[in-house]
C-alpha cells in the first residue's frame, strides 16, 4: 500500500560539489506530489535520492533522512537494492529493456523478485498493462519486442513494469518531456487514476502539468550557478499557482524569473 | 532530448530547377574537396573489391591444378605425399585439427574474456580498471612465435599435472585418455590459442558493454535489480552482437594462428580420437612447416589447403552474422 515519505535535512553531493541543501519535506500517500523548478535547481537530483538512485552516480552521497512510513532508507543495514523494490521509478527517455518482449518487460520485476507462480505471471502483466493503459493496444503482440512501440507507449510500458511490483511510491522524472502532446496527455490521466493506489512524485518542467495533475507542488531554486538548489517552498498546488508565499515562486511560475 | 531525430535521415535539399547541366546543379555545386574525397574513398572500395577477388583468383587457379592431380581423395584423404608419384593428399585432418583446436581456444577465452570484460568496466575500481585494461593490451602485442616458444618450453612442460588428472577423472570418455606422451596435443594448442585470442575479444567486449546507455542500466536499477542481475538484464543483451563480432574476430585469429602451433604441436597426419595425445595437424601450421621444402606441385596442394582454411574463415563469419541478424529487431541498436 501507498506510503507517506518524509524527507529531513537532506543534502546531497556529486563528489566535493554540494548539488542540494538541507531538504525537508513530507508527501502525502495516495497524492501527487510536483516538483518544479529551474535546469539545475536538483529536482532530479533529489527525487533520485528518494529511491537511493542518487548514490549510483560515481561520487554521488548523501546525508540526511528519508523515511518510507516509519523507516529510514539510509539507516544502516538497509538494502539499496530492498528500497528501489518498494520505490519505483519512471524515467525522462522511455526505456523498456530493448531485448525482452512487451510481456517480458512488464515481467522483468517480478521475475528478479523470485517468487511467483507463471499462472500468476500472466494475470500481473495483464492487470499491470491495464493499468498504464495499455493492454488494448498492446495485447496481440505481446512477444513483440518493447522498443517496436512509439514514444508515448513505450512510457506508459515502462508505467507498466514499475507499477507491476506494487511499489509503495512512484517517482516519475520528466516522464513526457519525450513525448508529444497526445501522449503527454495519455500519461497525465494515467497518474490521475495511478494515484488511488500509490504515492506519486513528479519532476517536470512544465507548469501546466503540474497545476493540472498534482495536489501538491515543490518550487526548488538554487542561488547561483554552481551554489547548491534548495526547497523553495511546497504547497498545495492550488496555492502555489495563485497566490505563492514566497516571491520567488511567484517570478518563477509567472515566468519572469531570471 | 530525444534520439530519434538525430537518426533520422535529414530532409531531401529541395532541388533547385534544373538547368542545362542536368543533375549535378539538383544536388547542389560539387566542390573540389568533395570530388577528391569521393574519388579516395570510391577508388579505395574499389582497390579492396579487387585485392579480394585477385587473391580469390590465384587461390582458385593454383588449387584446381593440383586436386586435379590428386590420386587420392582431396577432402577425406588422411595423407599428404605431394612428392610421390600418384601424389595422395587431402585436408581431413588438417580440417579436423584446425578447428578442434580452435573449439577448444574458444570454449576458454570467450567466458573468460567476457568475465574480464564486465570486471573492467562494471566491477573494478576505477584506478583497477586501467592498469587491468592496459596489461590485456599487452597480451596483443606479443609476437605469435614468442608466444609458441612459451608454449613450447613453459605451457608443454607443465600440462602434465592438468593431463594426468583428466586422465584419472574423464579418461573413460577417450577424449580425455592419456597415453603419457609429451603434451604436444590439440588440448595444449587450443590453451595457448585460448591465450592468444583473449585480447582481442576481451578489448572488443569492453568497448561494447561501456556503450550500454545508462537509461537501460538504470532501467534495472530502478526495479530493483543487483549489479549481477544489471547485467544480466541490460548489459549482456545488449552486448551480445558485440561480443558475437569480437569472438569472430579471435576465432579467425585461432583457425589462422600458424607459428605458436607450429612450434608447440607434435604433428602427425592421423586424427586422434584423444585430445591429450599428440598428433594431427592445422592447416596453417602444415603450410608453415611444409612449404619451404615443397616443390611446384606441393606447394599448389598446400595452396589449396589454403583455399579451404579460407571457405572455413568464410562459412563461420557468414554464420555468425546470420546469428546476429536473426534477433535485431530486439537489438540494442533498436532503442
């Protein structure tokens, strides 16, 4: 089931370059969460943190909390590996695994999990395909290869194989900056529904998404090129489109900012 | 960003109305520069095309004027009298040997060579994996007949431990019994091949898996995957035309390898039914060790071992391509 994340003075480092600074904040379960921001504010960056992604960069840490409910994902003795089960990911590029087959990919979770029977295999592909709105268009080719399927399919197949290991929260990075506005709008309904089973946070530069399918949003901003981003504020999306707290926020969404 | 728009082919140039001169204005002025480099590049096309054939051509001319001659059997005789009259020779065992030993050099040096390929670029420490790198290049620049002698006076001497123990545990199978002769055997060549091709295919795969796009390493990652199973799911499928393609390249240098074998085989013109006891031979290393007291006829017979040895090197590079193309549609190039 859906869990609550709670970030506490969390920064993160490239190396000896502080990428961002001392985050806190907490995201609802079974609500969609936006990040916005300028190029290089460490959206991305800290979105990456939440599933311990961050750390696959070379020279990549981190120090501060996250807790999944009541656990800290860098406490000691936890598994990176045990958190990106519970956390899924959606990246900017769609990037289905280019030599397994439509069923494969939607699998290839379940299958490094170990444990599942192959009757119940199909049933999770076929609910998984459902449920990133695929499975109509998808389901007389299923041993066809992923990478045969447009941009905008091959998104909401990557939807697919994230949401078939029924992870506790999903974090989206950019996930229609690829696309076009017909898919774009595809995967925007597709988080409006995801969001009645998961936690979901999603990274986009494009503001009008984020009024149109988060309940929450977070405006970062660094302070000068090369200076580590940092939370601005977050609020409810409504409130931050229309009357923000800081005035920053405000410059940044009405677009004269910089 | 997105990939697609930078593969795709660019936009045909709108032609301009076609004057007197006819195409050439269509496609715009030709430039010095351009006609230089078509004509290089078109005449060094055309230079390999016909290099290919004239060597095709001598091959074939020399080959037909002895297996004319040939008393015996040209591809199941297991002699080769060239100086005798009816002269009897064929390749059977030559054929036999060759790729026996190459078999062999390939079951070794391909796990390995790709076990040390993923340890450069996904396990070592960066400071590892340079020095790592750098002593396989090493391994490349050593001269085959170095190699041989190394084999002859080093590898020979000290397969008698490994011979004695396949002979106690799979000598049953008489493919693995052990007369105690002096290790000069197939099994010893195809180790000291194993070695020689190891570069080659290592170097090749390494520069493969490093082009993994990280969007599909982190598409594992992200699902929870460990660095084994990374690679597993996003490394070795994507690699794996690439290492098809490398492991071609090292088995066209062991079915060609003639003075590492020359100097290590013990060589008869039987097949041993035992890779651990010496004899048999390889095309190469029968040309080698043959040509410099052939006389006119002998040296067409050896020719035309020569041609086999490339309908072989021909055969298995044809194979391995078909391998490759069966499966694009799910190649990485697809992504």
């Amino acid at each position: 089931m859906a869990k609550r994340i709670d970030v506490s003075g969390l920064t993160a480092y490239y190396g000896s370059h502080k990428a961002i600074e001392d985050i806190s904040m907490t995201v609802e379960p079974r609500s969609v969460t936006a990040f916005i921001g300028p190029s290089g504010c460490g959206k991305s960056t800290f979105l990456r943190t939440l599933n311990r992604m961050h750390e696959v960069t070379p020279g990549g840490r981190v120090e501060g909390k996250v807790l999944l409910d009541d656990e800290d994902l860098y406490g000691t003795g936890i598994d990176p590996v045990a958190v990106r089960r519970e956390v899924g990911m959606v990246f900017q590029r769609p990037n289905p695994f280019p030599t397994m087959s439509i069923f494969d990919n939607v699998a290839a979770g379940l299958r490094l999990n170990g444990n599942y029977k192959k009757s119940e295999l199909n049933d999770v592909v076929e609910k998984s395909l459902k449920g990133a709105n695929l499975w109509n268009e998808v389901k007389d080719r299923l041993n066809k290869p992923g990478s045969g399927l447009s941009g905008g399919q091959q998104q909401r197949l990557c939807i697919a194989r994230a949401i078939a290991v029924e992870p506790k929260v999903l974090l989206m990075d950019e996930p229609c900056s690829a696309l076009d506005p017909i898919s774009t709008l595809a995967i925007e309904d597709l988080i409006g529904e995801l969001k009645e089973r998961f936690t979901i946070v999603i990274v986009t530069h494009n503001m009008q998404q984020a009024a149109r399918v988060s309940d929450r949003t977070a405006f970062f901003n660094l302070a000068a090129v090369g200076q580590p981003g940092r939370l601005i504020e977050i609020d409810d999306t409504e409130r931050i489109f229309s009357n923000p707290s800081v005035q920053a926020t405000e410059d940044y969404i009405s677009g004269r900012f910089g | 960003m997105d990939i697609s728009t930078t593969t795709d082919a660019p936009p045909p140039t709108p032609s301009r109305p076609t004057t007197a001169e006819g195409k050439r204005t269509a496609r715009g002025a030709t430039r010095p520069g351009d006609r230089i480099f078509l004509g290089l590049s078109r005449g060094s096309g055309i230079l390999l095309l016909v290099i290919m054939a004239a060597i095709a051509v001598f091959l074939t001319y020399r080959a037909a004027l002895a297996i004319g001659k040939d008393h015996g059997s040209f591809l199941t005789t297991f002699e080769w009298n060239t100086n005798v009259l009816p002269p009897t020779f064929g390749i059977a065992v030559l054929a036999f040997g060759t790729i026996v030993s190459s078999v062999i050099a390939m079951a070794i040096a391909v796990p390995v060579a790709v076990a040390i390929a993923l340890f450069i670029t996904h396990y070592a420490p960066r400071r590892m994996s340079g020095p790592v790198a750098y002593v396989i290049d090493l391994l490349a620049a050593v001269p085959s007949i170095v190699y041989g002698l190394w084999g002859a006076l080093v590898l020979v001497p000290h397969m008698n431990g490994l011979y004695g123990w396949l002979n106690d545990f799979f000598g049953w199978t008489g493919v693995f019994s052990w007369q105690e002769g002096a290790p000069r055997s197939m099994l010893t060549v195809g180790i000291l091949l194993s070695i020689m091709i190891l570069p080659i295919i290592t170097n090749v795969s390494r520069e493969v898996f490093r082009q993994v796009p990280q969007m599909h390493e982190e598409a594992a990652l992200a699902l929870g995957a460990t660095r084994w199973e990374v690679i597993r799911m996003s490394v070795l499928p994507f690699g794996r035309s690439g290492v098809i393609s490398a492991s071609m390249l090292g088995l066209g240098r062991a079915l060609g390898e003639t003075m590492a074998v020359a100097t290590v085989l013990s060589p008869s013109f039987d097949i041993q039914a035992s890779l651990l006891d010496p004899g048999g031979g390889t095309f190469a290393q029968n040309i080698a060790s043959k040509f410099s007291e052939a006389n006119e006829f002998g040296r067409d017979a050896l020719i035309a071992s020569g041609l086999v040895l490339f309908v072989i090197t021909l055969v298995v590079n044809g194979a391995a391509r078909v391998i490759i193309a069966r499966r694009s549609e799910y190649s990485g190039a697809n992504a």
